[in-house]
C-alpha cells in the first residue's frame, strides 16, 4: 500500500447491487469496499464475473461470516469455524482482495491463557492450509467490542507474533466500547499505533486494516453502530494519529450510512496538513 485507502462496508446504500457499486464509489472518491460474507461465504459465478470486471482500481477486503468461534466447547464448531475462515480467505483471493477479517472466538468460561492457546492452535491449522494453497493473503483476527469475546488490542498482537501473514485489523470503536469509553483522544489512538509497531514493526502499519464508525455502548462494550454524528467518537483525533505514524492501508467505514460517513473520514483525512 502507497496511501491509505476509504472503503465502504458493504454495497453502497445508492447502490442497488454490485453491478452499479463501483460506479457509485467512484463518483464520491471513495478507493473500494469490504464483501460483507456476514451469513456465509457465497457469491454466484455471475456476482464474481461482475466484481471482477468492475472493480478496475478500487481496492477490496473480505469480512467473514459472524457464525466463527475457533474457541467453541464444541469440536464440530471449531472445524466449521476454520473453514469458514478458509473459504473467506479463497474467495477473498479469486477476487483479488487485499486481505480478510473475522471476529475469532468468545472465551466460553474458559480462562485468557486457555482460550489464546485454543486459538493459537487454529490458527496454525489455517495457516498451514493456506500455505499449501499458495494464498498468501493478509489474514486479519479483528479487535473485538465485548468483554465475553477473545481479541483485545494485546491479545491480538501475540497472536500476530506467531505469523508472517496474519496481521490485526484495528476496530478502534470496537475498542473505544470494550474499554467503555477510553482510548476516544489523540494521546490514546497514539498509544494503539505505538503498541503495534513495537510488537509487530513496520510492516501492519504500513498495510494496515481499520474499522472505524460511531458506536453506542454500556459497561458491557459494544451494542451497536452509529453513525459519527450520534456518536462520541472521535474520528478526527484518531485521522490525525493516522497521519502522525503514516499509516498506509484501509479504513473500512461501518457506519450505518456506510458512504456518507465514509466520504467524511476521506474528506476530513485530505484537510490534514
């Protein structure tokens, strides 16, 4: 990556299908989108031939489906939610996708070291699967907005440090959630990027993967987006620490208006000495 990028989550809400969603990114200066495979990775042969033709220059990511828990009591879960992550990542990479995200687990009662070890082991399966394919797409656990589910900040990085393909994708509303309203100020954004590049070095924030939206939530974290306007989130600190540690990559803009904030984000980023 050589910038940073603006993507929408999903179709855009002026576009009726795929067929018109590049178009309509391309007339706002929006830089691509995420396919959202929320309830299962599945796209016609048609909808692929259509992303295909049509995407030209814009840049795409790929969510996985929410139905993932690499940490479930249940053996046949955990196999069906490797999978699941499998299939994302082959998709992702028929489509020329820069790289994937999921939410990896809950903890299940079961105690933080219990629940990383879990996970750890699932991802050496993924990854060793996806080496022998020879798809070398960006792999991307997502920080997560509740306390019940695996992947704070620094969970997220020792994971990382186990793999030269899987990177973190940053939900920073996740994270302002989880935390019930901290990490939400220039000085703590800052502290986000600094974590990473000691744990990680250069190479996440120079092919970084966000999310960012406004986001109402309680003492438990995360309940639900909102777009900016509604929200006490604090976009513009966090662009501007963007802009101090030179990010390059994508933010993928989750808020229900999905375009409209997304453009915000992209203008406000351009006035930024």
């Amino acid at each position: 990556m050589d910038k940073l990028n603006f993507l929408t989550a999903g179709i855009p809400l002026s576009a009726k299908d795929y067929s018109d969603a590049f178009s309509k990114l391309e007339e706002m200066n929006l830089d691509g989108l995420e396919i959202e495979f929320v309830h299962g990775v599945r796209m016609s042969d048609k909808t692929q031939d259509i992303v295909l033709n049509q995407k030209k220059d814009m840049i795409l990511t790929s969510h996985g489906p929410y139905y993932i828990n690499l940490n479930s009591k249940e053996e046949d879960k955990q196999k069906a939610s490797v999978v699941r992550i499998l299939d994302t990542a082959r998709m992702a990479k028929r489509l020329g996708a820069y790289s994937i995200v999921y939410h990896a687990g809950f903890y299940m009662g079961s105690s933080k070291e219990d629940t990383f070890k879990t996970i750890l082991q699932k991802h050496d399966e993924i990854v060793e699967i996806l080496e022998k394919e020879n798809n070398n797409i960006w792999i991307r656990p997502e920080t997560t907005g509740k306390g019940t589910q695996w992947g704070d900040i620094d969970e997220i990085i020792e994971l990382c440090k186990n793999y030269k393909n899987v990177l973190p994708c940053v939900d920073f509303a996740h994270i302002h959630a989880r935390t019930n309203g901290e990490f939400n100020t220039y000085d703590e954004f800052c502290t986000i990027f600094e974590k990473i590049a000691k744990g990680l070095g250069d190479v996440p924030i120079n092919n970084f993967h966000a999310h960012m939206a406004g986001i109402a939530y309680s003492q438990k974290g995360e309940k639900h987006h909102l777009i900016f306007e509604e929200s006490d989130f604090n976009y513009k600190d966090l662009l501007k620490a963007f802009k101090t540690f030179d990010v390059k990559g994508v933010i993928v803009c989750e808020s229900p208006n999905i375009e409209t904030d997304c453009k915000i984000l992209k203008d406000y980023w351009q006035s930024i000495n």
